[in-house]
C-alpha cells in the first residue's frame, strides 16, 4: 500500500472504512484513524474494558494492526521481544529478537513494528532491524544499523519506525556515509544511500510527499531537517534545527505545501513553507514553548492541537502561529483523533475526550489508566470500534463504540 500523507484532515467530510493494515499513527501517518460512530462522550469511569494483556515487560512502542492480529514489542527477561494476539488479547505468538536498549536513559523499546504485505519490521534501540514473516514469525533477514551502515545516534537510543514507499523501506541509520537509506522492502538490499548532511539519526520516522514537482522523503535528523528525491535519495534542501539532545521524535505534519516539525527541550515548533515545487523551503513561524518529547501534534481545520515544553497543551493558528489558548488541565501527553474529537493521553495516565475547539481546552469525558507500569508514552490506536492504550507491561482494549 502506498503511504501518502493527506493534505488536509477534515473530519467532518472525509469519510474513510476502517482499514485493516494500521501502521505507526494510523493508515497515514497522521494520527487520523478514519472510523465513525464512535461514542461522542465516555461514562465517569471510562468506557468499556474489554480485556487487557500482561507480560509486555519495559518499553512504550505503540501497537500495529494488520491481518486482523495485533502486533507490539517488550522488553522482559533480558530480551526484546515481538508479541503477536488476536483481536480478543489471546496471545498467538512472540519471538525473541535480541538484546534492548537498557540503561538510566529508560530500558525497553521504542519503535512500533511495521507490519506490509506479509511481512512484520521491527527497530530494537540498539540499532537492529529485523524482517520477519508475518504469519510464522521466521527471520527472512536483518541489518545493523551501526555496523552495516556506520550509524550514529542519540543518547536515548535508536527509534523511528521505517516509512514504506511502494518497494523502498526508508529508514535513518545517521552517521557520515548511509544517513538516510531505502532498502529493498522484501530482500533489504540498499536501492539508494544519501550522506544527507551527515549528522546523527533523530530519533523519529520520515514521511512522504506526493504532491510536490519532485516526489520526496521528509525527515528530522539530529541537526537538520532533510528533503530527500524519493527517486533516488538526492538531497533537496535542508534546514538547520537542533537542540541540545539532538533528538525530534515527532512525526512532522503536512498540509498545504506547509510542514510543521515540534522539536523538545525549549527548541519548540517550527513552521516551513515548500516553494519552487519542493525544491526549497522558507520559515513561516516559530514557537519556542511549543514542542514535547514524544506527544505529537494534530491539524484540524486551520488550527493544530498538542502538546508543549512549557504548557502542557495549546492550541494554534496553522497559518499564522498565532497561540490561541493553553492549557494545564491534564497532563502533557500525546494525541489521536477519531469521528471529530481527539484523544489526550497524559504523562500521568489520563485519557481524555476533547472537543476541538479553539478557544478552550474542552474536555467531554476523562478516565485514569489504572493497569501497566513505567511511562504513559505509547501513542493510543483506534481499530473498528476499540481503543488501544499500551502501558508498560500491559496492553488495554476499550470498547468506543
């Protein structure tokens, strides 16, 4: 399935099934999980738990969704491990596949494993990439990122599940020789390698335009934001953003030959406008405050809600920059949306329902997320009717519909 990034989220008039390949944010990347007839409000103690699954051990990658199977990574016993249920939370399968990242800079996993076309990918922080067989879990191949590629990372680890562009898998190894690499999708063999501008990887996963003259990849490495020909890998442009990890795990939202990237760690949002059919970019706007770890943003209509360094949550004008309100109702946290409302997870495990609306915070229904451990980090999934949530160690099911 071709990835393509949707101009324009309008949840009011774009009416979508509900697929059934849900990769990392959604079928396209945006957090957008096209689904209705949703409950519009929860009751005071949440909807509905339908099951939950314990055993995951450490890590905060999110959940995939493919062939009717769910498909999420942990960290227990020493070792990495890809687990595989049914839609009822019963446990089909898992295979070890090595060593996690460990260690002050929190242990687990990271990168949510990719299921495409009968195949399952999977990024351990430590810089390992593996291919399995979606149905039998066997190895068909795996690459190292550091010693296949000489790549160079930051302090917290390798991220960024990989983007699949037709037969390319692009991934960011970073480093001076394989910055940014597609490989063969089926045997791993390198299509085409750019040097980019060398510096480390940035933690996050790129995303594709299909709208511009020149067809390209759009990434955040550790120092620069990079416009890759998804062709043959020719840098197009780049722009110069950084902070003081080097690290940007947020997935940048495009609309409207804008990209909008939010960076951590007082580096904030920032605002590029594509011109001479992608081949350049200019800045529009830049907000210092705005801008979270791992929470990501959402465009409706002509604003963008998320999260931020300073204030926990903000609304903006899209084009203009323009702060229309924030807000420390709940915890800071990340977010989804679904059948005209978003979906805030705190950082101090609250789920709430809010109203898009850009002149308050409007919160419809909250619920506490009583199960799991460690970090409330994983990015929530809607799938026909059932919400998500992925704590530490364990793995929630909600009836929404």
């Amino acid at each position: 399935m071709k990835t393509v990034i949707v101009a324009l989220l309008s949840f009011t008039t774009l009416v979508l099934s509900a697929q059934d390949n849900i990769p990392w944010r959604g079928v396209d990347g945006t957090g957008v999980y096209y689904e209705t007839g949703l409950l519009k409000s929860w009751p005071t103690n949440g909807p509905e738990l339908l099951w939950h699954f314990d055993g995951l051990g450490f890590g905060f990658s999110s959940v995939s969704i493919d062939q009717r199977k769910l498909f999420v990574t942990g960290f227990t016993d020493g070792k990495g491990y890809l687990y595989v249920l049914d839609m009822n939370g019963k446990l089909l399968n898992k295979v070890e596949y090595g060593t996690e990242f460990t260690g002050d800079n929190f242990t687990g996993t990271r990168s949510t494993a990719i299921p495409h076309e009968g195949k399952v990918y999977v990024v351990s922080g430590i810089a390992e990439l593996f291919c399995y067989d979606i149905n039998t879990l066997k190895l068909l191949w795996k690459k190292n990122y550091a010693t296949d590629y000489g790549g160079e990372n930051t302090k917290h680890g390798w991220n960024g599940p990989p983007l699949i562009i037709d037969e390319k898998l692009i991934i960011a190894p970073g480093g001076p020789t394989h910055n940014v690499l597609a490989l063969n999708k089926t045997t791993g063999d390198i299509i085409w390698s750019s040097e980019g501008m060398k510096g480390i990887s940035g933690y996050g996963t790129p995303i594709f335009l299909d709208d511009q003259e020149i067809p390209q990849i759009v990434i955040m490495m550790g120092d620069h934001i990079l416009g890759l020909d998804v062709t043959n890998g020719k840098m197009l442009w780049s722009y110069a953003h950084t902070n003081r990890f080097s690290e940007h795990p947020n997935t940048p939202v495009y609309s409207g030959n804008r990209l909008l990237f939010m960076s951590a760690y007082d580096q904030g949002a920032l605002m590029l406008q594509l011109t001479d059919g992608g081949r350049k970019v200019t800045p529009v706007w830049e907000i210092k405050e705005l801008g979270h770890t791992t929470g990501h943003m959402m465009k409706y209509g002509d604003y963008v809600y998320g999260p931020g360094n300073r204030i926990n949550w903000y609304c903006v004008d899209w084009n203009t920059g323009k702060v229309m309100y924030s807000d420390n109702t709940i915890g800071v946290g990340n977010i989804i949306a679904a059948d005209g409302l978003l979906y805030c997870y705190s950082e101090k495990g609250e789920m709430a329902l809010v109203k898009p609306n850009s002149e308050k915070f409007e919160i419809i229904s909250k619920f506490p997320i009583t199960l799991g451990t460690e970090q409330h980090w994983a990015h929530p999934v809607i799938y026909k009717g059932v919400l998500y949530v992925r704590h530490g160690d364990t793995l929630m099911a909600y009836k929404i519909k």
